[in-house]
C-alpha cells in the first residue's frame, strides 16, 4: 500500500464517498461526517467552529475529507 498521495488522490476519493453518502440513511451521514470531523485537526476552538459553519451542503464529505487530510 503506497504511503504518499496525491491532491488528485484525495479529491477522487471525495467524490466517492460524497456519491457514497448519498446512498447512506440520514443517521448514517450524520455518523460518516462525524467520524471525517473528528479527523480533522483542529488549531483552536473558533477555527474548529468556522470549518464546521462551512460544510454545510451537498459536498460536506468530500470537503471534510481534504480538512482531514490536509493536502495542499
């Protein structure tokens, strides 16, 4: 298994888990999103809560999926 990636790597495997998310029952979602939220670092308390603010919508998953891993 490689351990590098690449931004393309990361945003492929969005838009699967987004197509993927769609298929989940709401309780499921809520579980999923959770799960990616709790992935991804947190600098300080107001930056935690202005990510959150902005992952509302139809691309949440694939957008806390780049958060959590951080590729730039």
């Amino acid at each position: 298994m490689a351990d590098q990636f690449s931004e393309n790597d990361v945003e492929s495997l969005g838009e699967k888990l987004e197509h993927f998310s769609q298929t989940l029952a709401s309780g499921e979602q809520a579980a999923l999103i959770e799960i990616l939220e709790r992935a991804t670092p947190q600098e300080g308390d107001v930056e935690g809560y202005a990510f959150k603010a902005k992952v509302k919508g139809p691309k949440s998953v694939s957008m806390l999926l780049r958060g959590a891993l951080r590729v730039r």
